[in-house]
C-alpha cells in the first residue's frame, strides 16, 4: 500500500484567508474614504486659492481694478501672452467638476467697469466676486467658499449661497 502525499491548501485554508482578507477591507474601508474626501478637500482648497491668486492678478494687470465674472473669462490670456489667468482644467465651464468638488465664480458686472485687455467689454468686469467649492458626494462634509478678501472660509453646509463678493460671510470660518 502506498501513502500519497497532500500537498497544496485545503478548503478550509481558503476560507480562512478570504474571511481575514474581508475583515481587513470592512476595517480599511472606511479610512480609505476619509482618505478620498481629504484628498478631495485640499483640491478643492487648492482650486479656489488658485482663482484668488488669478482674480488678483486679471484686476491688477487686465481688468483695471476689477475682476472677472466667471471662470471662462480667467481663462482667457491678454495681448502679448499665450498663458491665461487660470489653467484650463479651472476655466473650461462657468462651474466645473473636479476631484469631488463643483466649483463656481460668480462677480456681478458693474456699470461702470472699463472694458478689460483680455476682451471684457465695458460694463462686464466686477468690483468683486465669490467662489465655492462644493462636494459631489452627500456624505462630504466640507464646503468651501473665497471672495476678493482672498480669505478662505469652510463650513458644514453650502457657502455660496451666503458667501458676499467682499466682507465676511455669516457663517462659517476661516481656514489659515
């Protein structure tokens, strides 16, 4: 009579390494989502301190002290420069969608604004603007919202909405 050998894993064997690996993905999971809306949030912050930094330079540079309306009108590059105030990726659309965020400008044109070197006509620029930066996903916490203060405000519901071309908005706080 001859013995044969067992070699390999056993059914048990699998079980037992599939149960381990669900109990890790089921402990991991839910940081691997906080991990993907912190992500998302320095993206967005990221986003909204680069429209700043654009806003400031279109009114000191293109825009005679005054700002752009709306995002597509940053990406529009003056005379002289192939290089816009904003990337593309920020000034394809009057709101964007990126990194589970909607990000929008908005400035209300003013009257009196001179036209601008980028082809703003006259009456189009603003004397100042907001901009938010809010979550796709439900379960996202964190709003965003900046004005021509250049202050950066964070809040648990819209700021949008709230959030005054200039002046501190009613709710929420500032991120340093």
């Amino acid at each position: 009579m001859t013995i044969r050998k067992a070699s390999g894993f056993a059914l048990i064997d699998l079980v037992f390494v599939c149960g381990i690996i669900g109990l890790i993905s089921t402990i991991a999971l839910p940081r691997l989502v906080l991990a993907k809306q912190a992500a998302g949030a320095a993206s967005a912050i990221g986003s909204l301190r680069t429209v700043s930094s654009a806003q400031l330079a279109f009114a000191l540079t293109c825009g005679n002290g005054f700002y752009a309306p709306d995002l597509p009108s940053l990406g529009i590059s003056p005379p002289g420069s192939n290089v816009a105030f904003i990337a593309s990726d920020l000034s394809a659309a009057a709101v964007i969608q990126k990194s589970g965020y909607t990000i929008r400008l908005e400035g209300v044109p003013f009257a009196g604004a001179p036209p601008t070197c980028n082809g703003l006509l006259a009456g189009a620029a603003a004397q100042g603007y907001r901009a938010g930066a809010d979550p796709l996903e439900p379960d996202n916490p964190r709003f965003f919202g900046i004005n021509a203060n250049s202050q950066l405000y964070q809040h648990n519901a819209t700021l949008y909405d709230d959030m005054p071309e200039v002046g501190e908005p009613l709710i929420g706080q500032p991120i340093h």
